[in-house]
C-alpha cells in the first residue's frame, strides 16, 4: 500500500512538473517580449478586486479601445464618472486622463486599479497577486530578469499601450502621404478643407500627428448648473482652468462614441452639431474657450462633409481585432 502511494505521489510530481514545463511552453511561445507581457496583463481580471474585469473590459479593441457606453462598468457594477478615452496613439502625449493629472503612463496604469469606481483593488495587493501567480513570476524573471514589482508591472502595461499606435492605414494617411489619391472622397476633402480652415477653427486645437495639440481647453460644457465637472480645475485649482478638459485626438474616432467627457453625443453628427451652434444645447456656458465664443453655423452640406472627413481617419487595421 505504501509503494501504491508513494508511485501514485511520484507520478503527481511529474504530472505537476510537466504541466508546469507545459505551462512555460506555451507562455514563452507568444510571451517573449515587455509588449506581451504588458498585453497579458491587460487583458487580465487578475487586477480587479473581484477578478470580473480587467483593463480591456473598458478600453476594448473593438473600439479602438475606448469604450462604446456614456460611462463605464466597473467592479460590483459600479458606474465611472467620465467616458473612458481611448489608448491607442499614447506613445507622444506628454498627460493622461481628461484632467492631465498623470505625466507618465507609468502612473496612469496603476490610478484605475485603485480607483474604488473602477477595479477597487490596491496596488500592493495587485502587486502580491501578480507575484504569487506562478506563470507571471517565470515571465517577469525571464523578461525583466527579476520578480514582478511594483515598477515593472505599471511598466509592462504601459509598455502594451505605447505599442497601440495607428499604423497609417487609415484612408486620410493613404491620401495625406501619397499612397492613394482616390483614398478620400470628395466629401472627405471638402470636410478636410473645412476642417483646416481658419475660419472654422478645427485645427487649432486638433492639430499634430494624432489630431491634438494635447492642451486643455474648455469647449462650453460647463455651466454649473446641469454641466459640474471642472475638469483641469481639480487638479491645478487655477480659475482659468474651470471646465477645460485635455482635447483628444481624433484617430479612430468614429469607433469611440458616444463622445465629450461626459459622453453626451451619441454620434458624430450630434458632435458637429454642437460645434456648429453650442449655444443650443448649453445655453449659458462658463469659461469658454474664446475659439467657442462665436457659432460657426454650418450648413447641412459642411456637417455631413466634415463627418464624413473624421470617419477618413479610421485606421484599416486596429489591433488585436480582425479590422
């Protein structure tokens, strides 16, 4: 009896020996790299309190990795605050979050976790997590050379996000670089002109590589009345940053709706709409942004040519789906 178990114990081990070499098979096959690694982990519920989300339940790859609701869903459904942006073309923001209150994206990854409306776990906790999974701990030591920590798991997830960039697919890209000149169409170039304009303004704050200048203005929605969030004022508690919130870039943007902060507009034709007159839907605004203070009243002509122009700056391919 005794040899019966102690085969039967031997046979355990090499069963749980050769799952663990099949287990580290399998990582290290698409696992080599600090990009995977930080994919990985994004994708991950290991990071939630309750282990029912992870970082791409609200930043999807299906759109654009934004999210497609006003705000989103976190723990024990708990309900965000404002309208979770996008994290694709992070590699050359110099802030993170509508209110810039993070430098790095090194910071940025680690204030979700935490966020008692969002994952509701602590970092040290999550930092324990990660460091008792025994598949994270071969990869960290084999990739970082060392065990995971606090660093290099921020690191890693911010490592994912700096590889999301647009890969000049998109048929604006095709069209601005010569590649292909039917790649916009007629409507396209018309809403581009207008887009570019000086009259209309576009492009004075949607300039740059990814369409921002990555500054913080206040577009009208902010009337302490019905609109509350101060934005960048929170953060600096400067009076002229009442209401201003980081201007997004605008690369995949038909994927991200609904749109603003508070994700007001289900479409882009409502956006453009508001552009066009906000005064119809914010009545007594405070702070704008003195590119606001006049309406542009578009026809309905120029509205549909300039949503047709930003839905040119939707890029073929998205990663991680099958676009």
């Amino acid at each position: 009896m005794k040899w019966l178990i102690l085969i039967s114990f031997f046979c355990f081990s090499l069963g749980t020996i050769s799952d663990f070499r099949k287990v580290s098979i399998v990582t290290e096959s698409y696992v080599t790299t600090k990009v995977d690694l930080g994919q990985k982990l994004f994708f991950d519920p290991i990071l939630s309190l309750d282990q029912s989300i992870s970082c791409a339940s609200c930043h999807n790859p299906d759109f654009a990795f934004a999210d497609n609701r006003a705000f989103s869903i976190g723990v024990n459904d708990s309900i965000g605050i404002r309208n979770t942006p996008s994290v694709m073309n992070m590699l050359s923001r110099p802030y993170f979050f509508y209110d810039g209150r993070s430098a790095t994206l090194e910071e940025q990854a680690i204030i979700p976790i935490e966020n008692p409306i969002e994952m509701n776990l602590s970092y040290d906790v999550a930092v324990k997590r990660v460091q008792n999974n025994i598949e994270y701990d071969s990869l960290f030591r084999i990739i970082y050379n060392t065990k995971p920590d606090s660093i290099n798991i921020a690191q890693a997830l911010s490592e994912f996000q700096r590889s999301l960039e647009s890969d000049g697919s998109a048929p604006h890209d095709l069209w601005i670089n010569g590649i292909q000149d039917s790649a916009l169409t007629t409507s396209q170039i018309r809403g581009r002109e207008l887009f570019i304009s000086d009259q209309n303004k576009c492009f004075d704050c949607h300039f740059g590589p990814d369409f921002t200048g990555d500054e913080f203005r206040n577009i009208g929605l902010y009337d302490e009345i019905t609109l509350m969030d101060k934005g960048r004022f929170d953060i600096t508690k400067d009076s002229t940053d009442l209401g201003r919130f980081k201007v997004p870039g605008l690369r995949n943007i038909a994927l991200t709706a609904p749109y603003m902060h508070n994700g007001m507009f289900q479409t882009l034709n409502e956006v453009i709409d508001y552009y066009s007159n906000p005064y119809d839907f914010v009545q007594h605004p405070i702070n704008t942004d003195t590119l606001m203070i006049e309406p542009l009243n578009f026809t309905i002509q120029q509205k549909e040519d300039l949503v047709n122009f930003l839905h040119s700056l939707t890029d073929k391919k998205i990663p991680l789906t099958s676009r």
